[in-house]
C-alpha cells in the first residue's frame, strides 16, 4: 500500500480506502464483511468509511465493524484511521436527518456507541442540507472535536460555495477542515471542476467516492444485469434504470482501453483518479474479497499516456 499526505495535515490515509455504505449490514452476510475488512486490512488498508445509515438496516455497518473490530483488530486501533458521518436519513422524524447540531452531536454519540469506539478520526457532516447554516453544522463539528469524540472534522458533498464557507470557519477555529469526500469518477467529473480546486486551496485533503460509480465502471453490467449486483439489489442505491445502454457502451470501450493496458476496467477506473495527485484516498465499495483484492491492482496501473487519458475524455464526454 502506498499512502498520501492528506491535505496540509500531518495525516496520511492509504491510497485506497475502504466504505460501508453497501454489503455491512445485518441484511448481508456476516462472514463475508468480515473476510472484507480482514482482507483490506491485511494488505494495508487502513482507513475505513462508515456513516451512521450505511447498512441496511441504517446503523448496521457500524455494528458490524465494531464486532469485527471487538473480535479480530481490537489491539490495532491506534494503526487504524476511521470515519463516520451524519447528515442524510438515519431514522424517520424531525431529528433523525438533516446537518443540524442536534442531530451531529446526537448521532457522533450514537455511532461511537454502535461501533465500541472512544473517539473517530475523523467525524463527517454528510452533506450540506439547504436549510442548516453552515455555521450551526461546523460549530457542531469543532465542539465534537473539542470535546474528543473525534480528532478531524470533515465535510462531504457540500457545493463549492458552501465548501468555502465551511473551511474558512474551520480554519477561524483552528479546527481545519482536514479533509472532502466527493464523488468521483471517469463518469462524474462535477465535483473535479468544482470541489477539488477549492479543497487544494484550502489546504484539504481530497477523498473520492464511488470510483467505479456504484459497478457501472467494470464488467459487471455488459451483458445485462447480474441477479448478484447492486442494480438488481433492491437495497441498492443504484438504479436499474441507472443501467443505461450509453454507459454499458462508454464500460465497453473503456474496457478495451483498460485491456490493452494489461488491466481491469476497475483497476483503470481507479488509477485515473489517482492519477490526480491532489487526491488523498479513493474509497472503493465491494461485495467480496475477490472484488477488494482485484481492485487493489489499480495500486500497479501504469501511468497513463497523453493520448489515453484523451481517448477516455472522448468516451466519457458522451454519457457526463
Ligand atoms: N460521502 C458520501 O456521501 C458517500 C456517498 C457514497 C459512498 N461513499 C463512500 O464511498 C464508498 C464507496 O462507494 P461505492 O460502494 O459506491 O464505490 P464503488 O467502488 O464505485 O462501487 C462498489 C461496487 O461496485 C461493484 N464492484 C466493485 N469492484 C468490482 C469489480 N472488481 N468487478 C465488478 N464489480 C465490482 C460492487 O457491486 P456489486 O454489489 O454489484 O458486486 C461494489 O459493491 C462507500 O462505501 C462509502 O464509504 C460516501
């Protein structure tokens, strides 16, 4: 594993992280989450992303990390970097959603609960909720850091503006925003041109998400839709109706690009982020330690020349 500096921190995180968001819950298979998380951290992952809703059901993820955390990594916690985050749809209610100090400072409690945990590395705001003032969020943020439930605060998915407003109040409190998770990939490239740039400027580390845009970016959906994937889960948050003709056709060439270069689709899909050397970390998802092991490959990718990285533009352009 190789591992980044994360912004203007004294942290670094490995160059592939692993998330929960699917295949930790308690509606999947125990065993198989456990061999994931063993197998990441056995080959030098060791930064793991939770949130209070990953599962199903919500909360799940932390759960089940924090057993296998309890049973298999419990002496290993000081050589582990791990996230959590509140800010969508936990439970529903008035205080179950939202960017609101009630619900970060109520949640960051129950999230350490859920997972044993006496502090996370880094405690998220999810997302910026249109109606919270960014203020109110990062006062909950800096007063979760100050009082020692977490050692970094974060922000995920906020526009540009708001990104902006939330470092420079971070900053004021000498609680900088250590890093930004974004989603990223050779099909969504928005947060890029307007994320990235911001984040760089204020000294941030960058975190993408969704590198293989939920599978889209692999084999996996070239011959239609496997019963055992995400699209056909109804669990999934991507869409069967996501699966469209133009991006299976974009997987395909983009699959010949990646073959002729010895490797994966998956495997290429991230190395171009990575190839970017603002970003810090890519978390991937997967439903099985082939799958982890497979991509980890991308570790290896060759760089990329000039007239690839043209040809990939060319091919994404169609379906951005
Ligand atoms: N901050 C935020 O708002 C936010 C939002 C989303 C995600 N995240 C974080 O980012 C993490 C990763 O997101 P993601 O799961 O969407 O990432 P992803 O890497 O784009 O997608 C992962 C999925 O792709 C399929 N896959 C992975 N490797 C494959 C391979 N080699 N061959 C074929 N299929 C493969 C698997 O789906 P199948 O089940 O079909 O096998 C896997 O579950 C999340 O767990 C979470 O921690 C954060």
């Amino acid at each position: 594993m190789k591992y980044r500096k994360c912004g203007e921190s004294g942290v670094f995180l490995p160059e592939i992280s692993l998330g929960m968001w699917h295949n930790f819950g308690d509606r999947d298979d125990a065993a198989v989450a456990r061999d994931m998380i063993l197998a990441a951290w056995d080959n030098g992952i060791c930064h793991f992303d939770l949130a209070n809703n990953y599962g199903p059901s919500p909360g799940s993820a932390e759960e089940t990390f924090g057993r296998v955390l309890k049973s298999d990594l419990a002496s290993h916690r000081d050589e582990m970097f791990v996230s959590s985050k509140a800010g969508h749809e936990m439970w529903p209610g008035v205080y179950g959603d939202g960017s609101s100090r009630k619900n970060l400072i109520a949640s960051c409690n129950a999230s350490l609960r859920r997972t044993g945990l006496e502090y996370f590395d880094v405690f998220y705001s999810h997302r910026y909720d249109g109606v919270t003032p960014v203020e109110e969020t990062m006062q909950a943020l800096i007063d979760i850091v100050r009082s020692g439930k977490a050692l970094y605060a974060g922000i995920s998915k906020y526009p540009p503006r708001e990104q902006q407003i939330a470092c420079d109040i971070l900053r004021e409190a000498r609680v900088p925003c250590l890093v930004g998770q974004y989603r990223a990939s050779i099909f969504d490239t928005d947060a890029i041109r307007g994320n990235f740039p911001v984040a760089a400027a204020n000294g941030s580390g960058i975190v993408c998400f969704s590198p293989l845009a939920q599978g889209l970016l692999t084999d996996k959906y070239l011959n239609g839709i496997p019963a055992h994937s995400r699209a056909a889960n109804p669990d999934g948050y991507l869409k069967r109706s996501d699966v469209t003709p133009g991006k299976v056709e974009a997987a395909r060439r983009l699959g010949e690009i990646a073959a002729r270069r010895g490797e994966s689709l998956a495997s290429m899909s991230i190395a171009w982020l990575l190839a970017d050397k603002r970003v810090t970390s890519v978390i991937i998802g997967a439903s099985s330690v082939n799958q982890l092991l497979s991509n980890l490959k991308s570790l290896e990718s060759p760089a990329f020349t000039p007239d690839e990285l043209k040809e990939i533009d060319a091919i994404a352009a169609q379906i951005r």
